[in-house]
C-alpha cells in the first residue's frame, strides 16, 4: 500500500504567536529575539512583513535593524511557544497516531489509515490546515506525499497557509527542477560539493552515476541520491513511542567565515538557544556542557 505522508509547518511560528497575543503587531515587521536588551542578541524568528525586508533567522539584531529601521523587536516566550505546540499536536492526533515531531513547530503525519474515518488526503490536509487557523489563530503549510522528504518539501515550496500534493505521478515535473539545497539534508557545504560536479537541481541529483556520488559525499551521497528518486522509506514514528535521549545537541555549518568575536557570539547564542528550546520541550536539565 502506498504511504500517504502529511508535514505540517506552523508559519513563522514564534512571531504569528506574538502578533496572535498582541494584536497590535498584526501585519507589521516583527523579529523574535534572545537578549533584547543586547545588541548582540539575534533573531529567532520572523513575521513575514520583516521577512519581505531581508531580515534573516540567526543575524545579529543590528544586522536585522539595518534591513528594516521599524522593526519591532519582541522577547522570545517559550511557554506560549510549547503550548501552542501542544494544541496543534493534539489536533494532528485527532487523525493518527503517527505524529512525529520535528521541531517544536513541524510535525511528520503517516495518515496511510486514516482516509476510511476521514475522507480523501486532500480533504485531510485542508481541514487541519483550518482548523488549525480557526482553532489556533495562526496559520499552517501543510505538504502531502508518498514519502517523508517530498512531504516536507512539499510543505515547503508555497507559503504561508497553503496545501501542496506532490504524487507518484507528478514528482518528477514538480520536484526535480527544484534547486540541490530545497531539499531537507543538503546544507550549504553539500550543495558546494554538488555543484562543483555540475549538480544543481534535483533532477541533475537524481540522474547523477551513484559511485561518482558516494565518492564526493559518501554514503550521504546515495542517501540523497534516493531521496530525489522518490525512495525514502523512513517511517513517521508513533508519537507515543518512547524513545530514551542519551543527549541534545546542535550544529551549523556557517555560510561565510566568522571575523570576529560579536558573530561567532551571535551563531554560539543561537545554538544555545535552539538546545535550550528542546530541553524545555524534552522537560530535561543538562547535567553537562561538550563543545567540539
């Protein structure tokens, strides 16, 4: 049977919830950021009005102040973030208890059962959409396929508050002329590699000979490789499942070189805000500190 595999992605997440809890920032340039009182603090996240200026997830608040002088800056409430989690996990539950989360604001549906109780994948896919606009007061993208990394590249390609489908049938007109990088797992030093050997869209990724790729990546290489053929087999966890963490941590490769100590500050804040975010969602403390 083939896998109906829904991604839903709570739109600007942090930054819709503040406007949702300060209705006067409704429809104005907002940014989410750690330390407001410190210049140095950085953006975590964006409303889509401050977006349209430039202002990017992870720069310094000056860098963000520089592309949009009205910008309005907000301190982060994690509480209200986590709650607003919640409530949208519940209502994905409602249709299957295949949730997996990825994020505290994106979740992995399996929903391969669900259509006898609920209808067709398409009507599924739209009444969360809305009810989580109704229910939440916030909106949601939602990506339907037949495996995880199309789902969540579908979820990806229109936003805010849509329902993309890539199927069987059409994956290959909607996904392969989609640049290397659109796709989840291809960063920016994989996408250097892959275009030094002339692979610049998915569908060059999925034609491209196997060995040249393991030898250039690995076995990276063929896992992606899979990945743009439509062969993802990864199943979307129960969310009841419980999985021991042994430990939470956070990586990134930066995209240009760090020149001095305010922005290797500013990436160090926000990896430290992203593992603090999930030991707050795991409800665990860290009993120590690795830094490689």
């Amino acid at each position: 049977m083939e896998r109906i595999i829904l991604h839903a992605d709570m739109n600007n997440c942090y930054a819709s919830i503040e406007a949702k809890l300060n209705p006067k920032l409704k429809g104005r340039p907002i940014a989410v950021c750690g330390s407001v009182e410190d210049r140095h603090g950085i953006v975590l996240a964006k409303s889509q009005e401050a977006k349209a200026f430039g202002v990017k997830t992870g720069e310094a608040i000056w860098q963000a102040k520089n592309k949009c002088r009205n910008l309005i800056i907000v301190p982060p409430n994690f509480e209200e973030y986590l709650k607003h989690s919640r409530m949208a996990r519940e209502i994905y539950l409602e249709y299957t208890n295949q949730v997996e989360p990825y994020g505290m604001d994106e979740c992995f549906l399996d929903i391969t059962g669900s259509k006898k109780l609920f209808g067709s994948p398409e009507k599924i896919a739209f009444e969360i959409k809305e009810r989580i606009k109704t229910e939440l007061k916030v909106t949601v993208s939602v990506g339907l396929s037949f495996d995880k990394v199309f789902a969540k590249l579908a979820s990806d390609m229109r936003k805010p508050d849509y329902c993309t489908f890539i199927y069987k049938e059409n994956y290959k007109k909607i996904v392969w002329p989609l640049k290397v990088q659109d796709m989840i797992m291809i960063g920016p030093q994989t996408t250097k590699k892959l275009n030094k050997i002339n692979i610049k869209t998915l569908g060059d990724l999925a034609e491209a000979d196997p060995e040249i790729l393991r030898k250039n990546l690995g076995i990276n290489g063929i896992k992606i490789y899979n990945w743009a053929n439509g062969m993802d087999n990864t199943r979307v966890k129960d969310y009841y499942q419980i999985i021991p963490i042994k430990s939470i941590g956070r990586s990134i490769t930066c995209k240009e070189d760090l020149l001095n100590y305010e922005e290797v500050r500013a990436v160090i804040q926000k990896l430290c805000e992203d593992i603090s975010k999930r030991l707050i969602e795991n409800n665990y403390l860290a009993r120590g500190v690795n830094v490689g």
